[in-house]
C-alpha cells in the first residue's frame, strides 16, 4: 500500500523529536559492498539504487536484515491499491518498497503502510452506542492522550491516537522511527502468530508489526512481523491480464454473435432466479467482484486479487475464544455501473444487507450467517468478519434462538472453533445500492431492473422479445477492461433441439450453449464437415451407484467390489456419453482442485494416498464371489446360506438414467448378480415418499453436483438419514467410518488449501477402499460454436462460456 503523502510532512515534523539511536548495539556483520553501490546480489535478487540505499540504511548488514529483511521479489512495476497507479516496487520480507520519483531524497522511496493495511477496520464501534463490535479489536481503540505521557518514557501520537513506550518505544526510536515504521496503530497486545501459533506482545504501526521475543538474546527481543512476506502475494492484477479481458490489436470480421438456448430466462437478476437460462444471459451483463474461470480457477473482476490465507488477503485475528476470520477485498478505483455511477463498498454492503434482508427471496442463507457483521472503512474496501467462537456461542444460545435453523453453529461451538467457511471467496458480490434500496426486496425479480439490470458488464439489454430474444449492446460506460469487440449479441430462445442443429449447418446460429444438450444426442454427428465445433466438456455432475451397507449382502466388501468389477463403465460411457466422458475412481470429479483424477493434485498425493481403482474385470468379480462363498445356482444366480444374491436397483424417471440401469443389471448377472430395476417416477428423494431418503432400496443410482468446495458430507455418518434427525442428510449408504469423519469434519473447518489438501486425498483413498458407492462417469457440458468464434470456452464448472463476453471475436 502506498504511503500517504501527508506521512512526508509528518516525518519531517518528527525529526529531532525523536532520538534515533542507531543500531550499534546489533551484533555486524561486515558489509560486502557499499550502499552507494548502483546494484548487489542479495538472496540472489539483485537490490539497486536508492532501493539499496535505504535497505542499507541501518548501518550494516545484519541491521538491514533485522529491519527490513531479504528481498523476496525483484525491483517490479506494481499497482497501488491506494490510488491505481503503477509504481516501482520491490518486496522484502518485513518491507515494501514503492519508488516516488516526483519527491526529492529521502521522500522518492516510501514503505508500503503493511501494518495498516493488515489491521483495516479494526476497532470499530457502533457510533449510536459506543459498542466495540469485536472484543478482539480493543487494542485498535484511538485513546485520548494518557495521563502518564510525559513525551520521553511514554509517546503519545495525536495524528492515530495511540500510545508508545517501553521496549517498543525504545526500538522504535533506535531503529529508524517514523520514517520506518509509521505511527502506531494500536495498543500493546496480545497476538497468535501466524509463523508458528504461539501468543506474542505485539504492536502495530503503519509500515510494520512489533513482537516481543523473551526467549531471545537481549538485543534481539524486539521482532518484526514478515508482513511482507505475508502481504507481497497481494499483488493487484491488472485489467488487461484478466481472463475476461479483450485481446489487443485484434478486430472481429463479423459483429454480431447470434447465439441459441433452450428457455426463456424469468428474469435477469442472479441473485433471485435458479434458472441457468438467467445466469448465461446475466453473465453477459454483470461483472463480478471475484468470478470462476473455465477451469474453476478464481481470479478477481472488480475486486484487485482474489483474497485467500495463502496470499494474506484473508487472515485470522485475536486470541483464544475472540478468533475469527477477515476476509478482505479491494475494489479496482473508478468501475462504473452502465448508468456511469462508480462501484463503491457501499455496493458490496448492500449485495450482503439485500441477502440478509426477510424479504429477500434468497433460499440458503448460512454462508452469509456465519458472519459477524461485514463493514466497508473506505470506499474501496471491504471487511467480511466471520463470528469467533465466543460470538458464535452468544448468538447460538441467546433466549428465543432457531437453533434447528442455525444448527451449522454447533460444529464450531462442539469444537471450540471459530467459524468459518471453505467457500469465503462466494459471500461477496456488487449490487447498484443506488438504485436497488428504493425497490421492495421481494420486487426485484419482478421490477424493471430483472428485466434490464443496470450492470457493471460489457453488455446491456437493449430489447427483449417476449418467448423469442434477447438483444444485447455494448455497454457505453463499461471500463473494467477495454470496449467489447463485438457490436452486438443475439440470444435466441429454441426449445427444439432439432431446430437448433438444422439453423447452426445453416449457419444461421453462431454458437448454442450447454442447456440445449442436456440429453446428450447424435445429430450432434451431423455437424461433422460443418464450420461449427462440438465442445465435449466433463463436468462437476457425476453419476453414481450407492450401496445400501445396512442390507446383508452388501456389508461384505468382497460384494461390493465384485459388483464394481462386474460394471464396464467404458461402455455406458460409450452408449450415454457419446464416448466423451471420463470413468470416475474418486468421489470428486476432475474439475475439482481436490481430485485425485486431477493430474496436478495427483501428482503430489497418489504415492501417499493411492486410489483403488476398479477396472472392468467380470473374472475377477467371479473369483472374489466364489472366495466369498456365494455359489451360482441352476438359474445362475449366486447364493449364500439360503440367500440369493437378489438386490432392488432403485432411481428415478430418467431415459438415459434407465438406459444405464438395464446395462449394468446385464453385467451384473453375467457374474451371478440379479438386480432388478425399480423406476420411481416422482418423490425418488422425498422422505416421506419411502425411498432413497428411507434407505429402502439395495442400490441405487443418482447424480451428484460437486458443490463450490470439495468435502465429505455425503458419507459423514452424522449425515445418514434417520427417525432422528427428521431423514435429513444425504449418506445414504449409511457409511461409518470414525477416522473418515475425522478427516472429513477436520477438512470442512479449514479454510487453508494446503490443509485440506491432504485430509480430502486420504478421505478419496478410504471410500475408493472401502467402496460405499461406486463413482461410475462424470457427466458432459456440451456446447457448439463456430470455428472462427474466438474465446468461447466451454466450462465444465461453475461459469458459463458467455463470461468471456468482452473478449469474443470471430477471427
């Protein structure tokens, strides 16, 4: 963060105020090179000119290091989060450096404000009553001038209203004072440190974090927090290296994109419409504070970065029963809405008051409940706490409480943990408060804005045909990216799949998205030798076959892993799938980050987690049943102490669905196995419709949708249906596994993927052994485009290929 150029005027002020000691009491190390020299090699990252100057300031090496730490990055352009402009800066483990050229010496080279930066918002009070909204914060109260600052043993600083004495006011003043550090920002406190989790008195100032270190050799007591290391993966991303941004020196040859799918959106506000019809369109029109790309990679729209532990965008703060986690996000300065209005926090705040609000007509609620409260300190920024423990407890038990409804809590209450969720990044999102709080929540949908949302996006409604199209233009105040480069875009609605494949091999249709392919067809083969291209995605839905363990014949392992041998999936792929579909060994589908299918997360977890995998092989599934016992009678199925090898084969009304289930009861019997499929027209999932939910069936076979974050919840044995708990949950195997739960419930409370990574690769590891369902192919995401439209990308995630809108052109 740059420094403010009021600190000029302030260090100067402070010049002679202060004593400044020096560091001659630090052990030295003999310099190497002079700091006058134009560059040296330290770390091997090469320090140059007045950047070597001031790291070399303290007097020697072993100071230099004490204060400012090694460079972790070159000398690089970077772009302030304070005002949107590229400096020259360079990064050290306990300093940042940002290059001011229009300042004479020693004001051309400021440090970054790290310390403030970390603490944004913190000791908030609510201006009615006074009241501190986290006890955690108190430390960050401004305090009026105590009676005991005498100016020499004890400082008190009117510019922040915080006090400085003792051992931190006596390295403050020896170690480069103002000019270094900044004002303090907080009392003396308390603090976990993140480095190795233990409690250290610490302070903040502007540029840094003071701790105190009593196991440590006298002149060495004093430490200073690695904010830089923390901080420097902060690093704004400029618009023109986004995704979504429109490729340079190009010109699309045709101007107009007429694209087709299947329904007519409700309405075009995200927030309140389930329909992907309203999310293809919208996407279009809205940008995102943080979106998903093709892959499921976040990356950051109005927002500068995507906030996670890992980078120090997202933190944890406070001690003992106080913890909790901030979520902090910078808005990119001077994003307009289509009307010209800027996008400010105070859009962020309504997005999160709108969610919250009775009238909203919002389904699921609990992400953004588990928060404490969301605050915006400036007009760029804004802070998401999440509850801490004490809070949590405070709220859960308060007189009069829905605990049935906040029953997430429990988790949190049970394990003496803050609150928290995997999927922070999804809790924040822009809305156009300016125009939206003078309409009804519960009228949005239904109000001009869901018909023609004034948006941040590239594209704005220009007609809507009713049942026919939508038609779309450029955005004239849109400024995230570049000008779109595509004048126009059509959006027709056709139902009839036929239809749409006879208009694009006549070329009257330019693309057709995923909606329309849902059942996955042939004439698709009648587009070969066309200019269009069939995308074939695999996707976050995947198909399974669960096994009921409370039924006899299904507790047996060696069962259960001969059915899964019997089933050749390849060729359900081949008859469903079109042969484009993956064979899935792992509960998680490909796309997932988490997946041990997914050759990056594979790679550093399958020599220590290694998956079972069931390859079709019926003469195996036939030893393990004979071992077993299970003997094939004169009708050729297998039976065991007068029980036959009978099972139900239970799911809902589906073509492609029952295609599937004929295939695999034909395999089954190959090996001895009769399964008799059982299609339940409707209340397949209804618990009081006596099925799935009631664990009546033997197998049966459903579709899952890998959710935002990977986890284990659906074999938890405290998610088995029951009596007692109402038949809620969705384990339906009923799989008990204590050191899978462990691992699961440990996985969903942490938010830090380096974490979780391990947990969900034993958790995949487990269920691939022990084999309470039996993953069988993940589905397909199936879209056409012509070959000359560039930079539309079939997802087999969580967007939709319209996200690149701006950044589309037929080449």
């Amino acid at each position: 963060m740059s420094t403010s150029r009021s600190h000029i005027s302030r260090a100067a002020l402070y010049v002679g105020a202060v004593i400044v000691l020096g560091l001659s009491s630090l052990p030295g190390i003999p310099s190497t090179a002079s700091a006058q020299q134009d560059c040296r090699s330290i770390s091997d990252i090469a320090v140059c000119g007045r950047f070597l100057e001031e790291w070399g300031k303290p007097g020697n090496e072993r100071a230099s290091l004490y204060i400012n730490g090694l460079p972790i990055t070159g000398r690089r352009p970077e772009i302030s989060v304070t005002d949107g402009k590229l400096y020259e800066t360079q990064w050290f483990e306990r300093a940042k450096y940002e290059a001011h050229p229009e300042h004479q010496p020693p004001y051309d080279v400021q440090l970054g404000l790290l310390g403030s930066n970390l603490v944004e918002g913190r000791g908030w009070t609510n201006p009615r009553t006074g009241e501190l909204r986290h006890a955690a914060d108190r430390p960050f109260l401004r305090i009026n001038m105590p009676a005991d600052a005498d100016g020499k043993k004890k400082v008190w600083f009117p510019e922040t209203r915080h006090s400085l004495t003792g051992r931190f006011l006596e390295f403050w003043n020896r170690s480069g004072g103002l000019k270094q550090f900044g004002f303090p920002v907080s009392e003396e406190f308390d603090e976990i440190s993140s480095a190795n989790g233990r409690i250290y008195r610490v302070q903040y100032f502007e540029r840094n974090r003071m701790e105190l270190h009593p196991e440590n050799p006298p002149d060495y007591q004093i430490e200073l927090g690695l904010l830089g290391v923390q901080q420097y993966k902060t690093t704004p991303i400029a618009a023109d290296q986004l995704p979504i941004s429109p490729p340079k020196g190009v010109v699309s040859t045709k101007d107009t994109l007429v694209l087709a799918m299947s329904y007519e959106p409700d309405n075009l506000f995200p927030l309140f419409s389930n329909l992907n019809a309203s999310a293809i369109v919208s996407r279009l029109i809205f940008n995102q504070l943080v979106a998903y790309d093709a892959k499921d990679n976040l990356y950051p729209e109005i927002a500068w970065y995507v906030p996670t532990l890992e980078n120090g965008g997202a933190y944890f703060v406070g001690i003992g029963e106080d913890r909790h986690l901030v979520v902090k996000y910078k808005l990119r300065p001077g994003i307009k809405w289509a009307d010209g209005k800027e996008i400010t926090s105070n859009d962020l705040f309504f997005h999160y008051a709108l969610i919250m609000n009775p009238d909203s007509p919002v389904e699921d609620r609990t992400l953004w409940e588990k928060l404490y409260y969301m605050d915006n300190p400036d007009k760029y920024t804004a802070l998401f706490n999440y509850m801490s423990l004490a809070q949590a407890r405070d709220f859960y038990n308060k007189p009069g409480q829905d605990k049935a409804h906040f029953a997430f809590l429990e988790q949190f209450i049970e394990k003496k943990r803050p609150v928290i969720d995997a999927s922070y990044n999804m809790i924040a999102d822009v809305l156009p408060a300016h125009i939206l709080e003078g309409i009804p929540p519960a009228r949005i949908a239904e109000s001009f804005y869901g018909r023609n949302p004034i948006a941040s996006g590239p594209f704005k409604v220009e007609t809507w045909y009713d049942g026919s199209q939508i038609v779309l233009v450029p955005n004239p105040n849109y400024n995230l990216t570049s000008a779109p480069l595509l004048k126009k875009i059509v959006v027709k609605f056709i139902p009839d799949i036929n239809e749409v494949v006879d208009m694009l091999k006549a070329g009257e249709l330019d693309a057709a998205t995923q909606d329309i392919f849902y059942s996955r067809t042939t004439l698709l083969n009648s587009l070969e030798g066309t200019d269009q291209v069939v995308e074939y995605v695999p996707g976050h839905i995947w198909e399974r076959l669960d096994f009921n363990l409370d039924r006899a014949p299904l507790k047996e392992k060696a069962v259960r892993q001969a059915i899964a041998y019997a089933i050749d999936r390849q060729r359900l792929i081949d008859r469903v799938m079109l042969g484009k579909s993956t064979i899935l060994h792992t509960f998680l589908p490909p796309i997932s980050w988490a997946s041990m299918q997914n050759p990056d997360f594979a790679r550093q977890w399958e020599g220590q987690f290694p998956l079972r995998r069931y390859d079709y092989d019926p003469s195996r599934a036939n030893r393990l049943l004979d071992e077993a016992g299970w003997i094939r009678g004169s009708d050729g199925i297998r039976s065991k102490g007068g029980v036959k090898l009978s099972l139900t084969y239970a799911s809902s009304r589906n073509a492609t669905r029952q295609t599937v289930m004929y295939l695999v009861a034909d395999d089954l019997r190959a090996v001895g196995i009769e399964a008799t499929p059982v299609i339940f027209p409707t209340g397949f999932f209804s618990a009081d419709g006596g099925y799935i939910e009631q664990r009546r069936f033997d197998l049966a076979q459903y579709a899952s949708v890998l959710g935002i974050e990977p986890g284990g919840q659906q074999f938890d044995s405290e998610y088995i249906p029951a009596e007692q708990n109402n038949r809620t949950g969705t384990n339906y195997s009923g799989y008990r596994n204590p050191n899978f739960d462990r691992l699961s419930r440990s996985a969903a409370n942490e938010v830090d993927r380096a974490i979780q990574a391990p947990l969900l690769a034993e958790m995949q590891a487990i269920i691939s052994e022990d084999l309470p369902t039996l993953p069988l192919y993940t589905r397909l995401n199936i879209e056409v485009h012509k070959s000359t439209l560039m930079n539309w990308e079939t997802s087999g995630g969580l967007t939709y290929s319209t996200y690149k809108a701006a950044a589309m052109y037929f080449k």
